[in-house]
C-alpha cells in the first residue's frame, strides 16, 4: 500500500461480509500524526456523521478533536455501510 510508504503509523481496515459478496460493510482509516499527537490535543473528542449521497450510500464518521490554539485536529475517519452495534 503507497499510504505505508509515505507514514508508517497509517491505519487502514476495511471490511466486507464475505470473500464470496465482496460486499462492502465498513471501512477505517486513521493517519499517524494524530495518533502521535493525541496527548496534546483538548480532552474532548466530537464524533459527526454525515449520509452519503450517490451512487454509493452509507455514511462518513469522523472523530475530531480541539488542539490548545482552537483549530480542528482531525483524528480518524470510517465510512459504514449501516448503523450497527459493530460499526
């Protein structure tokens, strides 16, 4: 994966319900500068969710965070087929 070449901290998952449906379920990514700078951030962490529209539908979770000069951090991203107690 190029994401690994340029940061090594990258997370990514990605999840379907069977090798045979392929079908998407719900997907993960978190780059490694949030990850290293967490402990610097604001101890409050907003999660928002937004509906995609189009040709693919689900929706996009996004985990943000406040650093010490009031500027949005964001921390990790997902991107879920549907509301479930997994996701």
């Amino acid at each position: 994966m190029k994401g690994r070449l340029v940061d090594p901290d990258f997370v990514f998952h990605i999840q379907t319900t069977s090798c045979k449906d392929k079908r998407f379920t719900r997907h993960f990514w978190c780059f490694g500068p949030p990850k290293k700078t967490y402990k610097l951030l604001r101890p409050v962490i907003v999660i928002d969710r937004t509906f995609l529209k189009g040709r693919y539908r689900g929706s996009l979770l996004t985990a943000i965070a406040i650093d010490p000069s009031n500027h949005i951090f964001p921390l990790a991203f997902s991107i879920i087929d549907s509301e479930t107690t997994e996701s």
